[in-house]
C-alpha cells in the first residue's frame, strides 16, 4: 500500500491503533488531522493538506474523524476542529489547532528535518 503523497483516512479505532504502531520505532514525522465532515474549515484546509502530503514524502499523513473514531479524539482530548497533531515514534510533538496553513506547513518542516521549498 503507498502511503507517499497521500492522506490516509482511519475510520475505526483498529485501523488507528494498526497506523500507530507501524509508526512507533519510526522518527518519521506523523501529522493527524483530526477532522469532522460537518466542520467547515476542515474542509477549507482538506486540500491544502493533500497538498503537503504530495509535496513532504518524508512525513505520513493521517485523517481521524472525530465522530467516526470519537475514543482516539478524547484520548488526545481533541476539542476543537480541525486539530493537527505531530507525532515521533508515537509521542505527539507539536499541535496545530485551527486551519492555519502557514503554522501547519511551518510545524511539518520544523519537526520533519527538511528544509522548508
């Protein structure tokens, strides 16, 4: 399965818990955007996002929605969409609550070691 270049969504708590744990161990930089589908400005930044993930190959992009996958959302204590977090080997790092292109893309270059084109 290619998980380059795109955004994978995980509709249950399963397929979240199977895209961490391939990621601990990894300091591959994970960005999960936790999103809902009747939430605006997550689907303003939606594309934006797809954008990122075609352009940083490097990082791994995952989508949660915060109504389909409500225990992974509270587990985080996501209260506010969309929120971004940045995770390394399984630990969030940063966060980005809100859909802020420019602090979205200025936490992936920062946390994922590549110089920002």
């Amino acid at each position: 399965m290619a998980e380059e270049g795109v955004v994978i969504g995980c509709h249950n708590a399963d397929q979240w818990k199977e895209r961490l744990e391939k990621h601990k161990g990894s300091q591959k930089l994970l960005v999960v955007d936790f999103t809902a589908s009747w939430c605006g400005p997550c689907r303003a930044i939606a594309p934006i996002l797809a954008d990122f993930a075609k352009k940083f190959t490097n990082v791994s992009f995952l989508k949660v929605d915060v109504d389909e996958v409500e225990t992974v959302a509270q587990e985080y204590s996501v209260e506010a969409m969309p929120t971004f977090l940045f995770l390394k080997n399984g630990e969030v790092v940063d966060k980005v609550v809100g859909a802020k292109k420019d602090e979205l893309h200025e936490c992936i270059v920062k946390h994922s070691g590549v110089a920002s084109s």
